[in-house]
C-alpha cells in the first residue's frame, strides 16, 4: 500500500469516525439519556485519533468541534460526557 493510499485511508476513517459521533450526539440529545451509542461513538473516536498521533489537546479540539456542531450548545449534560469518554479513551 503506498503512503497516498495510507492517508487516505485514515481520512476516510477519520470521516466515518467523526459521523458516527455526532449522529450518536444527536440520537442521545433527542432521546435524552439514550448513552450506549454515544459512549462507544466517542470512544471509537477519540481512540482513532490517539492511534493516528494526535496530542491529547488535539484530540479534545476534535472532539469538542464534533460536539459543538452537533449540539449547538443546546445538551450540557450529553456534551460534557462525551468529553469525559473521549478522556477516559485517550488515557485507557
């Protein structure tokens, strides 16, 4: 597999990733509690970042992108425990 091939694999990922992630935070701020999709979403994310080098400062910049344009600022509660699993994730 060549270099090229190779990132655009991990873009890809990164775009299936980052999708998964906020359809979880959605489904989770619409059905309010609803948190299995969202914990393993995140995770899943987060995880892929710290495999592909990013910082952990990086890595919550990311995140919190994905949240905040998911959210709108509208679910506290919904973002600041995806923060807390893209933490727990980065640090397993």
């Amino acid at each position: 597999m060549t270099e090229g091939q190779d990132t655009r694999d991990a873009a890809d990922a990164m775009g299936d990733a980052r999708m998964r992630f906020h359809r979880a935070l959605l489904q989770s701020h619409r059905l309010r509690g609803f948190f299995d999709e969202l914990d393993d979403a995140a995770s899943s994310f987060c995880l892929l970042l710290k495999q592909l080098g990013y910082s952990p400062e990086q890595t919550l910049i990311d995140a919190k992108k994905v949240i905040d344009d998911a959210l709108e600022g509208h679910d506290i509660p919904t973002a600041e425990r995806a923060v807390l699993m893209c933490i727990q994730q980065y640090y397993k």
